[in-house]
C-alpha cells in the first residue's frame, strides 16, 4: 500500500509539452512528423465550468467513502496465482492465453500474453492493459484492442488484460468505474497476481490505459507503488468535480452541469454536498489530488477531435503534475478521435518507447 511521501524519483530536466502537428503522411513515419516543444506552455481554456485545483494531500474525512484515495490504500489487494483457463492461438512472437485470478474472492478473467524466447534472469516486465467502456453485455475478451495488444505483447512484454467483474465470464456485477471502486480493485489484484508469476518480473510492471482504463490507471498509481510507469490514452483523468460538471459519458464536454437524478453524480451531491460546500469529499476521491505521490511518470496521448473524452482532461493533468514536480508527457493528435485511429501508430511507436524507457 502507498503512504503519503514525496515523490521518490526528480522532475526530470526538459518535461515537455508535445504537439504532433501538420501530418499529412502516414503517421507510422517519424520523419512526417512537425513536433514542437516547450517548458512552459500557456494554461489551457477552461470549460463552461471552473477547473478545481486541489492541494497534494488534501484532509480526509473522518470515516472515509470507499471510493477515497485513503480507504484505497487502506485495503489489502492480494491476487493470486494466474491459472491457465485456455490456450489461445499465438501471436507473432509470444503465447495467448485465458487466465483467471481473484478479486475479493471473484474469479475474474483475463487476456495473458507471454514472450517466447530466454526469458530474463529477472523475468519479463509487465504491462497491465486497462480497457476502456464496453457494454458489460457484449464484451469478449478476445475481441477490441487487438492491435494495441499485439504491438506490446511483441515487444517483449507480458500483457495482462482484465476483463473486470462483470464483464465476459468474470464474476461479479458490473456496476460501474466511477461510482464504485471495484474495477480499480480489480486491476491492483491483476498487478498483485502478476507480481507472484513466475515468468514476471515484480519489479517491472507498467500500466497502459484507455478511456475508462485511464482513469483507473492514474488512480491506481497514486494507490500502490508497485506500478512504475502509466500510458494513458484519451483518459477520463479529471478531478471528481470536473466529472461532476464537465463531462457525461458518451457525449464529452457536458453543457448541462446538473446531474441527472438517480445518477451517481446525483446521489453524491444528495449525500456529500456540492464540491462547493464539501470539498473535503471531492478532494478525498480524486486521484489527482494525490499527484505528489504518484508511483512513476506518465505519457498522455488525446486527439483534439476527441468527443468522447475532453481534450482539457489530458491538459489539465498535464498541468497538475508539473505543478506537484512529476514527469509528463503529453502529445495532442491533430483532429484526431477517442481511439486515436488516425495517428495510431505513430502513438503506439511513442507508447513502446517510453514503457521500454522506464521498465527495460
């Protein structure tokens, strides 16, 4: 479990702003790109409504809400061992399988990749691979996120997917990533299970993320210190009130800042207070007011086309962990989408390179 302390690595000399611009060729080519740089970027514009900054280290409330940073850490998150459920036809250069692990006694499943070749003296590093959104109801773990899979797992990474409980044949309800926190406790018993398998190596274990599964990455490196390296895609990496009156799923930057009754955001008001009358609260749930603490550097990567999840989320994150003196990288992809279609392999290039920076 974390303990609040400083950072323990320094702010790196030149933590950049990058902006990929005026590609017109394939984005694979590094040479069509136009990046620029600089220290000290102007802020970005804020949405409709206010932006809240929040202290490193905010107070807790006396008996904290399961979905605060404090009770998180609080917790045990075991795993266990990773047991092969079904072979899977292999990739390129390593082996696919099925496996399952524990959650809170659930068994949950997930998609396994492992290199083939000498593994090292010390194991293979992982990379934890947090899907976005899916309709519980139709999720496959096999299907979605094929290539983003198979690009890392040929790299020479284990890659371990989670389905989270409730989703394919995972056990468990699927009640949501935002409300609750059990898919972020789901993703900390994957990196528990995977730091007792034998072909891993414990000390080498980074997060990729998309959507959804950004969020649950930047959360769950501000809980565990065992996560040395976050790639965060389009993520949902706001603050709590800017969750509350920035953004609905599905349709990004919400115009309406009034929570629709019966929803999460409707009965966290009802039963807290507004972020305005009990900011303890929002602060106590928001990753980033943790930021001092966070495990590793990130790399963002967001689209500016983006009308799922607000360009401003990867931004104001950006911003954030300058000011609490972490390593970030942001690149912005011109008129680009949530997933990133148009430049994807120019960010795919981007995302091996930094998780081979910091866990090879």
């Amino acid at each position: 479990m974390k303990k609040l302390r400083a950072a323990n690595f320094t702010l790196l000399a030149g933590i950049l702003l990058l902006h990929s611009c005026g590609i017109t060729s394939n984005a694979s080519s590094p040479t069509s790109e136009a990046v620029s740089a600089t220290r000290t970027p102007p802020p970005p514009t804020q949405t409709t409504a206010p932006t809240y900054t929040f202290t490193a280290s905010p107070t807790a409330t006396p008996i904290p809400h399961p979905l605060s940073i404090d009770a998180m850490r609080a917790r045990e998150y075991p795993g266990s061992d990773a047991v092969i459920e079904t072979t899977l036809d292999p990739g390129v250069n390593y082996n696919r399988y099925i496996v399952s692990y524990l959650s809170e006694g659930l068994k949950i499943y997930a998609l396994m990749t492992v290199p083939n070749g000498e593994k090292p003296a010390s194991g293979w590093p992982v990379v934890i691979f947090n899907h976005g959104y899916i309709p519980p109801d139709v999720y496959v773990t096999t299907e979605r996120y094929v290539a983003y899979v198979d690009l890392i797992a040929r790299s020479g990474y284990i890659v371990f997917r989670s389905d989270y409980r409730g989703h394919g044949n995972s056990e468990g309800e699927a009640l949501g990533g935002y409300s609750r926190p059990d898919y972020t406790i789901d993703i900390l018993n994957a990196v528990a299970s995977m730091k007792r398998y034998p072909d891993a190596d414990p000390n080498r274990i980074g997060m990729w993320g998309h959507s959804m599964g950004g969020y649950i990455t930047l959360r769950s490196m501000v809980i565990t210190d065992d996560v040395k390296v976050g790639v965060i895609w389009a993520g949902v990496v706001a603050s709590y009130p800017d969750l509350l009156y920035n953004w609905r799923r599905g349709t990004g930057a919400s115009p309406d800042s009034s929570p629709r009754p019966g929803s999460w955001r409707s009965t966290f008001v009802d039963q807290f207070g507004s972020p305005e009358e009990n900011p303890e609260f929002w602060n106590s749930i928001s990753s980033n007011s943790y930021l001092a603490d966070i495990s590793g550097p990130i790399q963002l990567h967001h689209g500016t086309n983006d009308t799922d999840v607000p360009l401003l989320f990867s931004e104001n994150l950006f911003f954030q962990m300058l000011d609490a003196g972490q390593f970030v990288e942001l690149y912005k992809y011109e008129g680009d989408n949530h997933n990133i279609s148009n430049y994807f392999s120019a960010a795919m290039r981007r995302t091996i390179e930094f998780l081979d920076r910091y866990l090879k």
